[in-house]
C-alpha cells in the first residue's frame, strides 16, 4: 500500500518516462492577466467584488492564478503563466450580464428587483 501511495500514476510521470510526447501548452504574459483583470473592474465595477478585492485588482489577480495552479489549470512561469491541456474545457466561456443593470445604476450581479420595486419614473 505504502508504495502504491507513493507512486505517481503513469499521466503524471515524466515524458521520458512514459514514450509520450509532451503536451502543448501555452503562454500568458503577467501584463495581458493583469489588463483582464483591469477589465473586468472597469466593466463590473469594483464594487461588485468583495470588500478584500475592491481596491486590490492586483490581488485578487494573484489569488486567482493561485486557485488555478491549485486546480492544476495553470503553472506558474516566469513572466506569466502557463495554461495546461486541462484549461481547454474552459475556452470558450465568456461573461453575460444584462447591459441594462448599468444604465439603472446597479451593480453587474445585483438581483434582479421584483416589478413592484422598480422605482417609479
């Protein structure tokens, strides 16, 4: 058991080791994470972000990469990031939220207010 416990299984063992070929990942550069980041404040606005990560973009970039290395999605690399095979499943998700929240003045993920609480114009 002590060594089946301690063997990593065949998929995390080296290339070499198991005649596989490396498998293609790539580059994100530290300054295009950290202009999405800027991006998501300027269109949800900072206030849809917790208390801890209104003012703090650069923070919550680093705990973002953080969860994702966690999650094996990313490894760290000089310069960026390094998107692994895994992070592919999530290609293609993009954000949507009604436009009509900003032009009301609310926050991008506020609820929805019932009819009877729309402000009367």
């Amino acid at each position: 058991v002590d060594a089946l416990a301690w063997t990593p299984p065949a998929a995390a063992r080296a290339p070499a080791a198991t005649g596989a070929p490396p498998a293609p990942v790539a580059l994100v550069e530290r300054a295009r994470l950290a202009g999405m980041i800027h991006e998501l404040y300027d269109e949800l606005g900072a206030a849809s972000f917790s208390a801890a990560w209104q003012h703090d973009p650069e923070g919550l970039l680093e705990a973002a990469v953080t969860l994702l290395a966690e999650l094996r999605l990313v490894r760290r690399h000089p310069g960026g990031v390094l998107l692994l095979p895994a992070f592919a499943r999530y290609r293609n998700i993009t954000l949507a939220l009604p436009d009509k929240r900003a032009e009301q003045g609310r926050l991008a993920l506020e609820p929805p207010t019932s009819p009877a609480e729309e402000p009367s114009s």
